[in-house]
C-alpha cells in the first residue's frame, strides 16, 4: 500500500484454519484502513503449499483485472508467485510486487528474495511449552484457555517495489 499499489490481491490459506483467517483479517484491515476496497476477484485460495500457491496465482493472473502486487499467507505460496510471474515474463519487483509471511529459508532462495513478515518462532516455542507446563501442573481444573499474540516484523527485500504503470 505505502508503495503506491491499489490493486492487491491476496493468497489465502484454507478457510478452516485459524492462521489463515488471521492473516486473511490483517490483509483487510490493512486494506480498509488505507480507503481500499477488497475485491473478491483478488482473493484466492491456496492451501500453504508450493502447488496450491501456482494455482492460486494462475487465477489471479488470468483474471479481467490482474493485480500489481501480491500478498500470500506463508512463503511457498508466495514463492510460488513469483516464479509463476516470471514465467510469464512479468517483472518482479518492476510490473508486480509480491509478499509472503513466515520468514522462512525458502524466502532467500526465491529471486527475487521475498519480502516477508517474520515470525518469532523460537519466542512461539517458549510461550507454547510454558503454557504447556502450566497446564499439566494446574490439572484439569485449573487449566485455562489462553491466546498469545507474538510480535512480528516486516522484511523488506527484493520482491517488493513500486507501483509503475
């Protein structure tokens, strides 16, 4: 969006998970809070695999409208974009910008190398085990429900640029 991109279209991951319609929420909000509606035609889903993100990028491309950037929920996807982009001889970063999210190795492998928002895995690891441990000493009485938020940031790398006609 700060780059100058109104038609974005976002990768999804399936429905069902909750990561997904997390991600999915954060998309659309980013979306609404800059004045820009979501288009449906810009919205597919793929199922956080290299294959599902191809397909998911092929319906976005062939489209009546293709956007000018891409958002997809976890970087196979993403990774998938670019390198179905590039085969059909579409500039990325210069004719489209494409993100992922997680952070993952494959993010450096891809080139360009994927922006992306990092993930603080080993802080989700320390937060999962010790609510793990507090809940087998609390016993099934005292066991409570909790949701953790981790802080995440965005990489900048080469994959995204601005928006040119």
């Amino acid at each position: 969006i700060e780059l100058g991109h109104r038609r974005i279209a976002h990768i999804r991951g399936p429905a069902g998970h909750l990561s997904s319609r997390s991600r999915h929420d954060g998309f659309v909000a980013a979306l609404t809070e800059a004045g820009l509606d979501v288009d449906p035609d810009l919205v597919a889903e793929g199922h956080f695999t290299f294959d599902s993100g191809l397909g998911a990028m092929s319906t976005l491309l062939d489209g009546r409208r293709p956007p000018t950037a891409v958002f997809a929920a976890n970087d196979d996807m993403a990774a998938a974009a670019v390198a179905l982009a590039r085969s059909r001889n579409i500039s990325v970063p210069d004719q489209m910008s494409i993100a992922g999210f997680d952070d993952t190795s494959l993010a450096l492998c891809v080139f360009p190398a994927l922006t992306t928002v990092h993930q603080p895995v080993a802080h989700m690891a320390e937060q999962a085990i010790a609510h793990l441990v507090s809940a087998v000493r609390a016993g099934p009485e005292g066991r409570v429900k909790q949701t953790y938020v981790v802080p995440h940031r965005l990489v900048f790398r080469g994959s995204t640029g601005p928006f040119s006609l």
